[in-house]
C-alpha cells in the first residue's frame, strides 16, 4: 500500500499547502509518493520534502484540465490505496471525477484523520462535524492543508518520469492569468486581513495598507468578488480559500455561515463591523463596533506609528 499525494505549485516552487498534506500522509504510516505535474524544477523541490519516499514527475508547462489529468491519476490508483490532496479548487475538480472512475467514495475536505480509513469531516458549511469510515479498498480525500502540521526537508529521493498526458477532453485551458505579488499566498498567509460587501470601490484603498503594514494576505467575501470589489481567487469560504491563519481581521461582513467555514479554525478573530449584532462576532475573539472607513485607517496608522517607535 502507498499513498499518491498531487502536488500544487504556482509554475515555480511547490505551494506550502503540499508539505502540509504530506504531514497529513504520515498518518498512514506507509510510503509516500509525490506526483508533480509541472517543469523540473519543482520536481526537484518535491524529491527533497521529509517524508516521500519517490516522486513522480510529468513535465509539463501548466497544469492540464481536470479531462485530462484524471485518467492518469486512475491507472495510478490501481497500485495504490490512499490518493490525497490539499482541499483547493483544482483537487475539487480533479479528484471527485477520480473517485466515480473509480466507483469509490469522494471525501472532501478532512479535518482530522482518526484512523486508517476513518476521517472527520465538516458538513453544512462547518455547523456539523461528521465522523465517517469509509469501506471502499481506494481512498480519494482532501485534506484541509492548514490543520496538518507541514514537513520540513531531507535528503533527495529519486524522481521518475511519467510520459506527457494526452489531451482532447471536453475542456482546454484557454489562457493562465498569474497574479505576481508582494504579498503572502491566501492559503498559507500567517495573517489576513478579510474585507465583505461593505468595502465597496474602496476594497482594496481602505485594505491594502492595513495588509501591507501587517504583512498579511487579502481574502474577502463571495458578495465582495462577486459584486466585482475584490478578485475571484481572494475568496474565503465554503466555495473559496479555506484558510486557518494566526489572526484573522474581517472587516466589514456579516459573518455568513459560507464564510466562516473557510476561516473558522483561525487562531484569533478580530472583527470589525457597524452592526453589533453581526454573527461574525459570535465567533470573533475580539470585536470593534464602528464605521469601517474611520475605523481601519485610524488602526492602520496606530499600528505604523507602534511599528516606527519600535523601529
Ligand atoms: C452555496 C453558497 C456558497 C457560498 N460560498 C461562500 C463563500 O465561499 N464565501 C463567502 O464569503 N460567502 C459565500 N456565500 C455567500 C454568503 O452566504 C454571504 O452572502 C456572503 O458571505 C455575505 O458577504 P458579506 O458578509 O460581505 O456581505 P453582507 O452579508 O451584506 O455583510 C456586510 C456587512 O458589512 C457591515 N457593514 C456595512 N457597512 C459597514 C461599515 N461602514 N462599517 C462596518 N461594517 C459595515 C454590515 O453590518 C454587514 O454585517 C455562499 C452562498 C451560497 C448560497
């Protein structure tokens, strides 16, 4: 028995959900294996992870269509019995459609994994934890990476190469947009700073310097990206980014059951709203009842001139 894990990269390193996922993979106590879809160099990242004991590598400029990168994910499993991912939005696509060619059970999103086939999950965006075993012989589950302690590095295990993957399902990428910046990855940042519908226009004016004066990573609510506010890939919750960072400001939303289940398992919650009895507070271990827009740049400066003294 082993167990496959999918690796994520952003074309130039491995993203740090992966380690995380690989921590999770010691659970089984068995040899793990790495596939990564992309060019050499990440490959050569994966090879040095704790804990994996091969990598599989196809070479590969982008990450193919989940059409595509399925079938190869099958012919693996027919070898192996644990195929693990990070709960992100590319395993939500690929890995389901493995699991029906398999005919086994989906398991997204785990929590907690209490035993070799037995996992805990959240159910109705987080308002119920369901503890499940599973009997199929394959296992196909998501992880969510930010509760698993990540591996550190070791010595280089060998990589294999895979042949190239076929092309020609129903779907193809059409183009990549990479967003390059300064900032922290949303899934992995330390702190995120979160903004909701609230913002308006002024999302990202009123955000970003807190965030940057933080160091922090931006998220936001479905109403704030899909009102245009904030971008797609900044969405924390059920349909997003499940993020579990030290602190967590959210600014100006309400505290939907959707959004909390993507940041719930936050260390500490800070929450700004004008409206006391908003459910963010409920879950927030620190509250401030004000107007957004006097409130976040009064902080932010507060906590530049903290920063300057201290300097
Ligand atoms: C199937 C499904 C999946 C979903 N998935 C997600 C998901 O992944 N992520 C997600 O976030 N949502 C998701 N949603 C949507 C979710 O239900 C909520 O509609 C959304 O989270 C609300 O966003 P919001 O808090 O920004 O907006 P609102 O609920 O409108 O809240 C705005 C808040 O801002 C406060 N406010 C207004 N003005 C100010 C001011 N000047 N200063 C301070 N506070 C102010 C208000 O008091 C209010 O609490 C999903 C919904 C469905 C049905």
């Amino acid at each position: 028995m082993s167990v496959l894990i999918l690796a994520e990269h952003d074309g130039l390193a491995l993203k740090p959900a992966t380690r995380r996922v690989v921590g999770a993979a010691g659970f089984w106590q068995q040899p793990v294996e790495l596939l990564v879809i992309g060019p050499a160099v990440v490959a050569n990242e994966a090879a040095c992870l704790a804990g994996v004991q091969r990598v599989l590598h196809v070479d590969s400029d982008a990450m193919p269509v989940a059409e595509d990168l399925a079938p190869l994910l099958v012919d693996l499993m027919h070898e192996r019995k644990v195929l693990l991912a990070a709960h992100s939005s590319l395993a939500r696509d690929v890995l389901p459609r493995v699991a029906a060619l398999l005919d086994v059970a989906m398991i997204g999103d785990v929590v907690r994994i209490t035993g070799p086939a037995s996992y805990v999950c959240p159910l109705y965006a987080g308002r119920l934890l369901a503890s499940m075993t599973s009997r199929d012989a394959i296992q196909v589950l998501t992880v969510r990476a930010p509760l698993f302690a990540p591996v550190g590095e070791s010595q280089a295990v060998p990589v294999f190469a895979l042949p190239a993957l076929a092309s020609g399902g129903a779907s193809r990428r059409v183009a990549v947009n990479r967003q390059v910046s300064e900032r922290p990855q949303l899934a992995s940042a330390r702190i995120v700073v979160s903004g909701g519908r609230a913002l308006g226009e002024k999302f990202d004016a009123v955000l970003a310097p807190l965030a940057e004066t933080l160091g922090a990573a931006v998220g936001a609510t479905r109403a704030a990206v899909d009102a245009g506010f904030a971008a797609n890939e900044l969405q924390v919750g059920q349909t997003g980014v499940v993020v579990a960072p030290a602190i967590y400001l959210a600014v100006g939303l309400s505290g939907a059951a959707q959004h909390l289940a993507g940041m719930s398992d936050s260390e500490v919650i800070v929450a700004i709203n004008q409206d006391l009895e908003a459910p963010i507070f409920k879950v927030a271990d620190y509250g401030l009842v004000g107007d957004l827009f006097e409130v976040v740049p009064a902080v932010t400066r507060a906590i530049q001139q903290l920063q300057e003294r201290q300097a």
